[in-house]
C-alpha cells in the first residue's frame, strides 16, 4: 500500500509504501549481491516532510480525526441523498471522504453521456461560478473535501453539485 498526501497534510510531498515481511524478503538482499530492489527519490529521507508527517500523525491520533471523518463523510452521504433518485445519476459512490456522482444519459439502461459533450466539466464550470471546487473526470463529479469540511460547506456542496448536474445535462 502506498500512503503519500496525507501523511504530510498535503503539505510537502513525502510517500510510504506498506509491505508484508514476505514481500519485503523477495526484495532484501545484502548490497554486495547488487540483486535486491533499490530505489530513492529526491524527496528520499526529506527531514522536514518527515518532521511535518510526525506532527501530521500526533494530530491525527490526539484529535480523532478517523472519528469525525467517519461522520463527516456520513453527513455527505445524507447531504448528496437526493441524487440517487436524479434521472441522469447512475451512481453516487463513496468511500471515506471521496464521493464520487456519475451522470447519464439514461438512468434506466445506465446509457453514458458522449465523453466529447464534457457533462462533468459544465458541472465544475457552474461550481467555480458558485465559489465551490468540484474536481470532474469524463461525466462523474467527485466531492474531495479538506477534514476541516463544516456541514454548511457540504450542504453547499451538494447543492452547487445538484443545480450543476441540471444545467449539464438539459
């Protein structure tokens, strides 16, 4: 597993990968056989990323924030509710605090939009003239919030996302 933004708070670049002892040994090797698998990066060992993910880390424990994630992510899941039933929402999926709407043609037969029509980018045009970030990619619009997110900001979220998705697809 790959950990990398959030372990510094997005604030410098720094990454970590997670292994199994077992997949960690198919790769070890004393240097002097010049067999094990060696990589370094220019950010290899970065003091002040890792000062910043150690203070990262303690916040992250101290404040529970996994807990108010949790129910973050929960209330976005209340406050995007209302699109399961839109006509031209296949799906809105979440995980965590990523959510992600997929806009089509047809709802009943999950008909997609032409990619060349760029639905998803409409929606994110009419969120920038609303104050709000949405990042889209081909027709789906994803919701990836800062933890600091107020439920007011999700609510306008959703809102921004809903009267976008009518523009988009008239």
């Amino acid at each position: 597993m790959v950990l990398s933004k959030g372990l510094t708070g997005g604030y410098l670049p720094l990454a970590a990968v997670l292994t199994t002892d077992t997949v960690y040994e198919a790769f070890y090797d004393d240097y002097e056989k010049l067999n094990g698998f060696l990589h370094s990066h220019t950010h290899t060992g970065n003091p002040l990323a890792c000062a910043a993910a150690l203070a990262t880390l303690d916040l992250i424990e101290q404040e529970n924030i996994i807990q108010k994630n949790q129910q973050t992510a929960q209330y976005m899941a209340q406050a995007t509710a209302h699109l399961h039933d839109h006509p031209h929402v296949a799906e809105v999926r979440q995980t965590g605090m990523i959510l992600a709407i997929e806009m089509v043609k047809d709802k009943a037969s999950k008909t997609p939009f032409d990619w060349r029509e760029r639905r998803g980018l409409r929606v994110f045009n009419h969120a920038l003239s609303q104050g709000v970030l949405l990042r889209p990619l081909g027709n789906v619009i994803y919701f990836m919030p800062p933890y600091i997110i107020e439920k007011s900001h999700i609510d306008l979220l959703a809102q921004v996302a809903s009267d976008g998705i009518d523009l988009a697809v008239r």
